[in-house]
C-alpha cells in the first residue's frame, strides 16, 4: 500500500478514553476523524442499515452456526460488515491524514507504512468510573459489563485478525490512560511526530 | 509498601535495546541502575555463586521435575532464587530512585504506589539485528534464537506472576523501539514525570 498521508489507529480498552483522546488529537494535529461514522460508511456501501450494521459490526457474539457459509454461498453477514468497513478504511487513508478508532484499522491498514498504530488502556477503576459519570452507562454491575464489552472487542479483533487484541507487539505505543487524558495525548504527539519525520 | 522513590521497571523483549534504554534513563535522570546487577545480589544473600543463579534465573527451563520440591521439603531452586532476587529488589527501590531492568520488577513492586512500569518491544527484524550488531551474537539461525530468549522470558514471567507478559494492560507504557532509542527514551522521560507530577 503506497500511502503519503499520516494515519493513527487507536484500539482502546472500553472506558479508556480512547475515543476522548482520538478527538483531542484529530483537532490538535488538523486530521480527520473516524469512530462510529465508519459505522455509517459501511451501511451506505452495502445497502444495509446503519441499525443492522452497528448490531453485527464489533459487538458480535460468535457461535459456531452464525459463521457457516449460508446455503446461498454467500459470506456471513459479520465478515461482509467487515470486509465493507475494511475498504472504507482503506480508502480513508488513502485519502487523508486521519485518525481511526476501532474496526480492526491497525490489522487492516497493516501493510500502510504510515500508519502509526495506538493501543490505549486503564485500570478497570478507572474505565467503570469514566462509564459512569462521562458515558452515562446505567447498569446493574457496571464492573462485568465494562468487562464484557472488553471481551467482545478482544473475540472480535482476534477472530478477524488472527492477532491477538492488546498484545503490546501488534501496536507502536501502548498506554495506561489513568496517566491522564492531556499526557496521553502529548505522548502520542511526541511519538506520532518521530514516526512521521523517520517516515521522510 | 510505603515508598518515596521513584522506580521505573522496564520489561523488554531481546534485542529491542531495553537495557541501553534503561542506562540512559539512568545516565539523564540520575538514577541507580540494575539489571544483571541483580543476580550478583541475589547471589551474596543466598551464598550461590553468580554463575550458579545466573544458570537458572529467567533462563529456566521448566519441566515437571524440576519444580516439585525436593526430599528435603524445599523450595525448587528456581523459587528461591526468584524469592532472593524479589526481596533485593525491594531493598533497592525502598532504598533509592531507581530503574530496574527485567526480574518480574513490575510484579514483585505491584504494591508500590510510585513504581512506573515499562515494556519495550521492537519487530523481529530490528531485534535480530541488534542482536548480531551490537550484542556480538554468534548462533546459526538468529531468528530462532531471539525467539526463545523471549519464550523463556514469557515462560519465566507467566509461571511467576500469573500475569502475561507483554499484555500491554499490566504495564503503564509499552513502546516500540524501532521508533529510535533516542525517541523511546524521550517518551519515558516525559510520561515519568508526569505519573511522578501525579504522585505529589
């Protein structure tokens, strides 16, 4: 993939901040940012609704029956989601300097030499706490649901990927968020920064 | 564990250049440093030669035998010497601002309030290279030998700690550092003095 424009991918625990810290960044550094819109983009391209998208995209239970090819030949409605939404990330960063949060992006931008790839983490105080009073999530056990969306997010990655989600190797910079929101993101500059200028 | 020091453990992946790193935190922040320093520590206090520890520190291999505990009733060696070298470790970082290379530092300072915990990683490509170019490694096939000095490292870490090593949630930063030791060893700085800004 031949690529001249600056792409972050930033994968990020459930209440970490990463979408928090992609935002602040995108308007520091002047990118274009990308979370749930991809959401919306894959819908568009596949005729789907955006509803249907967001039930089968990430947050996907897998069974063994749900993964079979259909008797029509045709692919499982995850993969296609995936394989629209991978596109659209393709595209993207073919495009513009961009920051993308989620989707698998740092897999699917794997062979972008420009792309520089995020993880972001915190203890699961932290994380409950953050979906509490900024997400505003109102569930009976807050702990096993933040919990829980973390796993689905781990099944997800990992079965599309074969890697293995928050293993630091797969990415360029990990961090613990409860470092604070600000030095999260000046780290990122710093780091960012270097790349880009070894990139030429 | 009460502390007022401030301690930073750097895990590493072989030939990502983690002990440089780590002397060169030390050299700019004034820092005593330890790394195989340690196993002459341990050693002292148990009345081993350094040769003797060094034989079966994380270079362990572990095998069904090797960790029952003998006739006599003790601790398997490989314990009891990750005891000795833990409670050097904790003297240390009781004792004086500090960097801490490898040991399962991360783990055996987990309930130290100002231990700031570090894992460097690079590609297999840079790691080999390092490896032949500046650590003089002479072996037939070099890939494979890098890897197992990681697989033993895991092996070590895991059985020691239950925790996984290279997860990048147990630690505060992870890097890559094909980003450039100058670069890494800037990040560190930075984040440090922000967690220690933190920690009053």
């Amino acid at each position: 993939m031949n690529n001249n424009h600056m792409v972050i991918t930033i994968a990020r625990e459930y209440g970490s901040g990463g979408r928090i810290i992609g935002q602040k960044l995108a308007e520091d550094l002047g990118y274009s940012f990308y979370d749930k819109e991809l959401i919306e983009m894959a819908a568009d391209r596949m005729g789907f609704s955006k509803e249907y998208v967001k039930e089968n995209e990430e947050k996907k239970k897998f069974s063994l029956f749900s993964n079979f090819y259909g008797v029509s030949g045709e692919l499982p409605v995850t993969d296609q989601i995936f394989i629209a939404q991978s596109n659209v990330i393709k595209d993207i960063a073919a495009n513009e300097d961009c920051i993308i949060v989620g989707r698998c992006a740092d897999y699917v931008l794997s062979d972008c030499p420009t792309c520089f790839k995020i993880f972001i983490h915190a203890p699961i105080e932290e994380r409950t706490k953050r979906a509490v009073d900024e997400y505003n999530e109102e569930v009976p056990n807050i702990t096993s649901y933040v919990q829980k969306v973390d796993k689905q997010r781990a099944s997800y990655y990992n079965y599309m990927t074969q890697n293995k989600w928050g293993n630091a190797g797969i990415y360029d910079l990990c961090i613990n968020s409860a470092l604070g929101i600000d030095l999260t993101i000046d780290i990122i500059k710093a780091a960012a920064a270097e790349f880009y200028k070894k990139k030429g």
